[in-house]
C-alpha cells in the first residue's frame, strides 16, 4: 500500500503511526486511537483529518 488514502474509505489499524494529513493542509506524523485521531505526542488532533498514509519502508542500505 502507498500513497494517501482517504479516511472515508479506509482507516489505519488502531494505535498503528502514520502520516496523517488535516482539511487545513497540515501533515505531520499521528495515530488513531479507535476513536480519535492523535498526535505521536498523544495530544488529541483537532483539525479534520482527511487522509492518511503508511510511512515508506526505510532505504536497503539502512537496515
């Protein structure tokens, strides 16, 4: 799976880091909690988030 995915269509597993991206245009790393979105920090998200994606796979050459 790549790329962003809608949250109308699809939502992460629970408590699973992603990158998230907010109706306002913000993108930052935040989990869902299985009734909120959060932060990595656990603060709970107050913009609309609208898509979300899984982070990339590190570089070969970084494992």
């Amino acid at each position: 799976m790549s790329g962003w995915l809608s949250v109308e269509e699809q939502m992460p597993d629970s408590d699973t880091d992603v990158i998230v991206a907010a109706e306002d245009g913000h993108v930052e790393a935040g989990f869902h909690d299985g009734r909120v979105w959060r932060w990595l920090n656990a603060c709970r998200v107050e913009a609309d988030i609208t898509h979300w994606m899984p982070f990339p796979n590190p570089p070969e050459d970084a494992r």
